[in-house]
C-alpha cells in the first residue's frame, strides 16, 4: 500500500472494518485503531460477530468513516488482511489504543477488561487484530 494511504487509514479517528459472512455479505463496522508500522491494530471482543467472521474469511476493507461508521463518498478504501493477535500483542495494541485516545480510550478499555473478567473470560475478554496491506507494486 502506498505510504499515504496508510497515514490517512492509521491517522484517522475510526475506520470501517469490512468483514465478510460465509455467503460472502459485506459486514462494516466501526472501529478505533491505533497504526503500527505499516499495519493497523484494533481490539474486539474474540466472541463478537467480526471475530468469527474473520476467522473464516481474514480479507476486510477498511475505510476511514465517522463514530457511527459512515463513509464519505469518494473516501480511500484498502484491501487487506486480518491476523490475529497473541496475548502480549493484544495487551500492546490495549495500550496504544488507550494511548490515541486518551481518557475516553482508558476508560472504555477498563470498562470493557472489567466486563470480560466479570463475565468470567478473564483476559480474554479481548483480542488484538493486526490488519495488513499488501505492497504496492
């Protein structure tokens, strides 16, 4: 992916993660993201929806999009592919997250950890994503 491209994706606010069902059905949904390297990092539950969606598909388009996750027309889109992360790297994508989004990002970070252990899931109440582009060529 060109470098400007994964400035605008990695700099912005939320971004539409785009998953896909079995049947093929486009599923986005917005998302915080934290940039690392040449790929984005992001945090869901390992129960959720997208999770089990991309553990049978792991190709996602990603979009920069407003809190409720609307696209503006014309808006970069990318290609790409999902990971997902070990324990230590899910509690370093945790960290930068909070770190972008400082109060609001501890706060909903505590507050989800605080629900999984209380759900019993202890520190699996998260998992890491480390969404990849393929290089430009």
């Amino acid at each position: 992916m060109a470098t400007s491209a994964i400035d605008t994706l990695g700099s912005a606010k939320y971004i539409s993660l785009t998953t896909y069902r079995k049947d093929g059905t486009a599923v986005a949904t917005p998302v915080w993201l934290a940039r690392s390297g040449d790929a984005l990092i992001v945090i869901t539950d390992p129960n959720s929806g997208k999770a089990k969606r991309l553990r049978n598909n792991p190709a996602v388009l990603v979009s920069p999009c407003d809190m409720r996750g609307r696209v503006k027309p014309g808006a970069l889109s990318a290609a790409g592919t999902v990971s997902f992360q070990d324990t230590a790297q899910t509690q370093a994508t945790m960290t930068a997250i909070s770190g972008k989004y400082g109060l609001m990002g501890r706060i909903i970070t505590s507050m989800n950890a605080r629900k999984a252990r209380k759900a019993g899931h202890g520190d699996a109440g998260h998992t890491g994503l480390t969404i990849t582009f393929p290089a430009a060529g």
